[in-house]
C-alpha cells in the first residue's frame, strides 16, 4: 500500500483519520500492551462512518434514538476510545487515553459497556459483537413496530474482524439476520487476512461474502481506505432491504513495519518503528497531541447529531402523556405495577388448587398473566417451544411482515438466541427471555457469562433440568450445569420446587435492572409444596422454612425444585420416628447469601444435622452443609456423582439414589 498515495489522494480525510492512528498507536505503546494494528486498519472507515452515516450526538450517548455502533473486534478497543474522545465524549477525556488499561481507568483492555456509555456492549469474546448486534436490530424493529417511526428510527453498525466471522457463532448470527430480515443492521468487516497465528489462509479459506449472501444478505467488497468507497457502500447499505455485510479490504497496523503481519495484531512498542510509522502517515505533533483543527473538526462530528436529538424530543413531546409515560418506562425497564398483584393473585389460585405440574408448565402458567401486561417482553426458544413452555396465547411471532411479533423461533442456536437476547436487552425497551434444555447451557454459555458481566436482565429459561427428564439419557440430563450457573458471577439461579415459587421466580426475574436469571425448571411434574397461601413473595429470600421440626429440631433437610419434594417425604419419615426435621426449600442461594446473617441463621441454625438433596453434582453446596464451626461432620450430601442415564425418571431416581429413604438414611447416620 502507497501511503503517499493515501495522503494526497485526500489529505484532510487522511489527517482525520490518522488521528485514530495516532492515538491508538501512542496509548498502547504507553500501556505497553493492547492492539495496535486494527485501529489503525480501521480507521477509515471508522471516520467515514461516525462523520457521514452514524446518527448520535456525543454529549448525549444514551439517548434512544441514536444509531448503536458495536466494536465487535473489542481488542481494537484503542478505536472506539479514539473515536469517543475525538468526538467529545465527555468521559473519555484524555487522561483516560492516557491511563489506557490502567487500574481505576475506564478505557479498559476491552470495551465494557458499564464503564462508558459511548459503550453500547462489552466485546472481546470474538463473535459476541456481531451475534449481540442481531438483538440490537430485532429490538429496533419490534419498538419501531410498537412506537412508531417517529420515536424509534435507527441502525445497528458493527465492525467485526476476522476472528469473529470464524467463530461459530456468527453463522447463527448471520442466519437469523437472513431470515429476518433485519436491514438495519450494516456489518463492516476488517478484511485484513491477519489473525494472531498469520495469515487468515493458515486456517480459513470460506469465501465470507458468498457465505453472507447464502444466507440472504446484501454484500458489497470495497478498499477500506478508500472513504468515497466507503461512503457509497454505507449508502447502499443503508437503502438496501436486507442486512448488509461491506467486506472492507484493510492493511493491518498500514503505514507501520508490522504492517500486514500477525505482528501488527498486539502492541507495537518499539519507539523508532513507531516515530518511522507517524513519519510516514506525515504526522508530526508529539504523543496524545491533536492538532487543534483536526480535533475542532472531529468535535463537529460529535454534535453534528444534537439537532437530530432536539428534534427527536419535540416529536416525543408531542405525543401522549400516557404514550410518553409508557415509552419512559419501557425504555427505563422498569415493571409495570400490576406485575405484583397479578403474581400474588395467581399464587392464591395455584396454592388453592395445588396442581400437579411440571415447573416448565407453571412457569408457562406464569407467563400466560404475566405477558399480557409486560408488553415489553420478548419470548422464544432455540426450536423447543413446546417443551420449554415458553409461547403464550397473546404474543404473536415476530417475522418480516409481523414485527409487533414477540415471540421469536430462534432455530437450533442457542448460542446465537442468548447473544441476541443480550443484545435486546442492552438496545433497552425489550425484556428477553429464551429456552432450551438446561444440558444445552454449555450451548448458550458464553452469553449467558457476558449477561453478567454486562449487568443485564436477560432471563435464560432452561426446562429439563435434571436426571427426571428420564430416557432421553445422559446427553440431555444436566449434573454439572446448575453449579456453573451458581459459579457465575452476578446471575440469580432459581430453581423453583412448584408452581408457586415459579411465579414468584418469574417476578424476581422480570424487575431485575442489571442481573440475568437462570431458571431451572422440570420436565416431570411435581406435587405443589407451597399450599398455604403467602402474599409475600419467599422466594425473595432465597431460601426458606418450608416446613418446621415438630418436637426437638434435630435434622435439617436443604432442598431445591424437584427434591423438595423428596425432602418433604423424608421429613415424615423422620417425625415418624420422633425426630424432628426442619425441611428448607432453597430456590435461588445468590439470594439468600444477600440476607443478612440474622435472616441465614434463623433458617440454617446450628446444632441439627444438615442433609442437603439435589439431583445434581454436589459441588457448591458444603457451603450450606459446614456448620457455622467449619465442621462438615454433621452434613451429607444426597445427589449424582456421575452421568446420568437412559430410563424412566422414577427408576432412575431410585438407581441413582436419590429418594427420601436415602435422605432419612443419610440424617440418620449423622445422628
Ligand atoms: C472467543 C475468542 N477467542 C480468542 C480470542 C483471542 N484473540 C483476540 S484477537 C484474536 C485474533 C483475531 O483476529 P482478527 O479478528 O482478524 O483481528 P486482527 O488481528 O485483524 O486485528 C484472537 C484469537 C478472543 N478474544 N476471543
Ligand atoms: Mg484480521
């Protein structure tokens, strides 16, 4: 590549531009450490993006109906913090370029969306982008469907690497844009054949943009430095009705020694290869040092969009008090009121009528009240509907000609259903919540970790959760899956023991405003346990006294879901022979850890022995079982040490042990 040729053809596009090389190439050195190469690949199309196409104003990042831009290649992150201090960002000053990386610094290693707010998602796990971005552009269809276009009126942009079209999750992502149509959604790609390893061919040779167009997008291949090229590929993009891909032929670290090696991938630190670098873009100022005309133009860029938004709050000022009140709160995901009332009055019924049903079926129950006033809510399931219970009557399923739909069928992927449902949540006005199998957890993981970490509700409906999904066998019954979900950082775990505390499982979950829940439910039915009726909501607790010892309390019983059940029969099996037995039903620890230490001893007092029943590895719960001594010779553990199998559900109850003369035996014994 001609760099002299780069810097005449359009100067003052060169110079701007090269303003994000600059900066990204003088914060990693100082960092000495981070990606260097990408940003400066990028750059062009980048600055071409923000100062023709993106609409959004930099003094307000979080106004809603601002284009979302997603850096799908989060180790370019030097790019979007370039870009966000150009602009005028007001948190991304330029002690943060400085401080890049640096303890306390918001310009972490990687984007992360709760750090800035010019930061829509948190990126670095390559794919998430480009697979979180389908969410992002479901949520704008579906708003713009309830809203109209005068409120709702914007697009998803995405720059995504190398790595993340080889990563398997963007062939889901790519999919369902196809499918849906969502022709909003523009992805740019950093054709740069460079990876960490070498050259892309060392390990790829799919023609990407046959495999976009397979799937029914509009593709477009253009020279990524070239910025008429770039414009007028956005242009088209833009008017074309289906999702786009704009392959953008770039050169990693361009202008520098590294460039068009795998070398120009992570930090370039040497000095003289990095002053030879600027030399030959032509920049001559020192290190972090803009040029004032340059940063003045970019500052322009940055509010070139403050029109936009006055005009957008008129508009919304002049609709409804109630349509205006409606949109704040479905923007701000706040729960209606009559979410409470609702939950405690199917509670009575449930509690009068003590149905015996799987909790995959109450928490169908639930949804079946709960939809119709949660308007916001967005259902579906990775092609398991009628297993996972997730379609109630009211919803509609979201297509191309139906986009006030709002249940999705997300096909077979659920890696891809989780990411989109994340990027729902993250665009803002969508509650998403999504099934599968919980053995297919392993599919959806790595959203379901990127939930937590970027403080979102995303709600992950996983039915068949346990070895009493009977003879589908051991592929399809979780062990291991319930203390990887408890192992996750900032995620409620529920798995509820009857219909009961599904409904109220469901509430906690849907006014949440920064946590996803996991809610782990049963494919065989389960008498209700909870037939007292109780206006307040215990699962709230986490854990609680489902049933006290009768006489001197000698033995607690811990259970959750499905095994409360069996606690409650080893209970009168103990009573029966005068030993009085506590039972606590556990429905979601993360809970009941944020009580306060009063609360957890009144329900986990010391003295009796302590059993604990899960149909799952035990790993987690010694926690519960240790005395508050340390001691973990009064507690056992009845549960799977192993795979499960292919059986009957109650056979395999009995085979693997786990039944309530095995838990009376396993008091007993501690006694
Ligand atoms: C899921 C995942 N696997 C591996 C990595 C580590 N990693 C970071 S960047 C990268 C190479 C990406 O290549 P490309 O997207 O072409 O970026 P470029 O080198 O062109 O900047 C890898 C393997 C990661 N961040 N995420
Ligand atoms: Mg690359």
């Amino acid at each position: 590549m001609d760099i002299q040729e780069l810097r005449t053809r359009n100067p003052e596009h060169w110079m701007r531009s090269t303003a994000i090389r600059a900066l990204a190439l003088d914060a990693v050195a100082q960092a000495n450490s981070g990606h260097t190469g990408m940003p400066i690949g990028m750059a062009d199309v980048a600055t071409v993006l923000f100062s023709k196409h993106l609409k959004f104003d930099a003094q307000n990042p979080e106004w809603h109906d601002r284009d979302r831009f997603i850096l799908s290649a989060g180790h370019g992150s030097m790019l979007i913090y370039a870009l966000l201090h150009l602009t005028g960002d007001p948190e991304v000053t330029l002690d943060e370029i400085k401080n890049f990386r640096q303890w306390g610094a918001k310009t972490a290693g990687h984007p992360e969306n709760f750090l800035l707010k010019g930061v829509e998602m948190t990126t670095g796990p390559l794919g998430q982008g480009i697979a979180h971005s389908v969410g992002f552009a479901m949520a704008e269809e579906m708003l713009r469907a309830r809203f109209g276009k005068k409120l709702v009126d914007h697009h998803t942009y995405v720059i995504a690497g190398d790595g993340c079209l080889m990563e398997g999750v963007s062939q889901e992502a790519i999919g369902l844009a196809g499918r849906y149509e969502l022709g909003r959604l523009i992805v740019l790609w950093d054709n740069n054949d460079i990876t960490i390893d070498g050259k892309v061919s060392l390990s790829d040779v799919t023609n990407q943009p046959a495999r976009f167009a397979a799937s029914q997008w509009h593709v477009q291949e253009i020279d990524g430095h070239d910025p008429e090229a770039i414009d007028a590929a956005l242009t088209a993009a833009k008017a074309d009705p289906r999702p786009s891909l704009i392959a953008c032929k770039t050169h990693i670290a361009l202008g520098h020694a590294a460039q068009d090696t795998s070398k120009g991938h992570g930090a370039l630190t040497n000095a003289d290869q990095n002053i030879a670098a600027k030399e030959n873009w032509g920049w001559t100022t020192g290190p972090f040092e803009v040029p004032a005309d340059i940063k003045s133009w970019w500052e322009t860029v940055g509010s070139r969009g403050a029109q936009d938004r006055e005009a957008w709050e008129q508009r919304l000022s002049e609709q409804s008090a109630a349509r205006q009140a409606e949109f704040a709160r479905t923007m701000a995901g706040d729960a209606p009121k009559k979410l409470s009332a609702t939950i405690k009055a199917l509670k009575k019924q449930i509690s009068e009528t003590a149905p015996k049903v799987a909790t995959r079926k109450a928490s169908e129950m639930a949804l079946e009240v709960i939809n119709p006033i949660l308007p916001e809510t967005c259902g579906g399931s990775a092609d398991l509907t009628g297993s996972n219970n997730t379609l109630t009557g009211d919803m509609g399923k979201f297509d191309t000609d139906n986009r006030k739909g709002r249940y999705v069928y997300w096909g077979i992927r659920e890696h891809g259903m989780s990411s989109a449902m994340n990027g729902m949540a993250l665009h803002g006005g969508i509650r998403p919540y999504g099934g599968t199998f919980m053995a297919f957890t392993d599919y959806a993981r790595p959203a379901m970790r990127l939930a937590a970490l970027q403080h979102i509700p995303t709600v992950f409906v996983m039915t068949h959760d346990s070895i009493g999904l009977g003879e589908d066998g051991p592929t399809h019954q979780p062990v291991e899956h319930l203390a990887i979900s408890r192992a996750t950082p900032n995620t409620l775990v529920f798995r509820p023991a009857d219909a009961v505390e599904t409904a109220e499982a469901w509430e906690i979950a849907l006014t949440q405003s920064a946590t996803p829940s996991v809610i782990s439910l049963t494919r065989q039915n389960l008498k209700t346990v909870r037939t007292e009726h109780k206006t307040a909501n215990l699962t709230e607790k986490g854990a609680y006294v489902l049933a006290d010892a009768e006489g001197k309390r000698q033995v607690i019983l811990m259970a959750t879901g499905s095994e409360v059940e069996i606690a409650m029969a080893a209970r009168d099996a103990l009573q029966a022979e005068g030993i009085g037995t506590r039972v606590v039903s556990m429905p979601c620890w993360e809970l009941f850890e944020q009580q306060d230490e009063a609360y957890r001893r009144k329900v986990l007092p010391a003295g009796p022995v302590r059993v604990a029943v899960e149909a799952a590895c035990g790993m987690g719960w010694d926690k519960w079982l240790f005395n508050e001594r340390g001691k973990r010779d009064k507690g056992a553990f009845v549960g799977m040490t192993g795979f499960g199998a292919s059986a009957p559900y109650e056979v395999l109850y009995e085979q693997f042990g786990i039944t309530s003369a095995k838990v009376a035996e396993a008091a007993k014994a501690l006694l």
